[in-house]
C-alpha cells in the first residue's frame, strides 16, 4: 500500500512539474523580445513601418508635405498614361508612379502611429501656405498638363516635373539635416537619390524634344 501511494505522489508531482514549465513558457515569449512589445515582421505594417518611435516635428511636417506632393507626382503620371508620346517619358511616368505610391502608404502609416494628422499643413494644395511646399504646381498647370498630348505633353511633363522634383529634392535634404526619425530620414535619402536620378533624365528629354 505504502508503494502505491507513493507512485501515485511522485506521478501528481511530475506532471505538476510539466504544467509548471509549459505555463512558464508560454509566458516567456519567443526570447527575442524580452520587454514583450513585438515590433518584428509579425506586427502590423504600421507597426513594422514605425519601429523606431522617435519623432520629431520636423519628421511630422516632412511626412505631412510630402504625401500631397507624393501625390501630384502620381497624378501627373497617371495622366501620361494616356496622353505621351515619347517611350522614354512613359518609362518615366511609371517609374515615378510606382516609386511613389508605396511611400504615400509608409508616410501615412507613420503619422498614423504617431498620432499625427495625415492632412498637410495649411489644408492642403490650394491653401496660401503652398509656398512652403516646393515644387507643387498649381490647378491651373495641371489643367494645361491635362489638356496637352503628344510631342507637347511630353515637353511639359518633363519640365514640370523636374520642378516637382527639385522641390521634393529640398525637402528631402532638409529631412535629413532636421529629423530626429530613422527611418523617414533613411526615406528621404532614397528619395534624394531616386529623384536627383530622375531630374538628369528628364532634362535629357527636354533637351531632345
């Protein structure tokens, strides 16, 4: 009888024992975040995008500015969709097109995360405070962009954009000198790069047109 009872504790206490550690690891986590905060691959892409949480007001303006003017950009390709005709400025438009989109969607998921408005400063496109957005045409460019085709929509195209860009080139520089966030300055740099590339490019079809 002594046996019995005895097997019979040291079987309650092993599996009090198992339940003990597998509890114990089920609380742990996965050893890579020991705080508990995942900010890894498996969190959301805002969560992924703002995995360095430091911000600045000059990284909440940089962001706020260049979605809008992100998004010019886009419209202005778009329009070429269908109205240039030279393949080089088609080539271009996409280029632009699909460079910028994604970063429209990663600037406002930071703003989103930083508890910022997505809306640009001063309301938007058509306030006075345009000044302060280097590079955005006005209603009434676009209206002519719009209205153009041919040989003379690639002409305008090429040079409005390299106006554009020159303005987003600035902002970007100021970006990198005044922001406090990783990864908006690492985005400004890339698109320093990208658009400085683009600019050379573009006044080389001015320059053949």
């Amino acid at each position: 009888m002594t046996r019995v009872i005895t097997l019979r504790r040291l079987l309650l206490t092993s599996a009090a024992s198992l339940a003990t550690i597998a509890l114990a690891a089920g609380c742990g986590g996965d050893g890579d975040d020991p705080g508990g905060m995942n900010h890894g691959g498996a969190s959301s892409p805002t969560a992924a995008a703002t995995s360095n949480g430091t911000f600045n007001d000059a990284d909440v303006q940089f962001a706020q500015m260049m979605i809008p003017h992100h998004q010019q950009a886009v419209e202005m390709a778009t329009l070429a969709e269908t109205r240039a005709a030279d393949p080089e400025v088609k080539q271009l438009a996409t280029q632009v097109k699909a460079a910028q989109d994604p970063e429209i969607k990663t600037m406002t998921g930071w703003l989103t995360a930083w508890g910022q408005s997505t809306a640009a400063p001063d309301g938007g496109h058509d306030m006075p405070g345009m000044s302060s957005m280097p590079g955005m045409m006005l209603d009434d460019d676009m209206a002519k962009l719009e209205a153009a085709k041919g040989t003379e929509f690639d002409r305008m195209f090429a040079q409005m954009m390299i106006a554009h860009h020159d303005g987003a080139i600035q902002m970007a520089k100021d970006e990198q000198k005044n922001g406090a966030n990783i990864e908006a300055k690492s985005l400004a740099a890339t698109i320093e790069k990208t658009q400085t590339d683009e600019v050379a490019k573009l006044q080389g079809v001015v320059d053949r047109l």
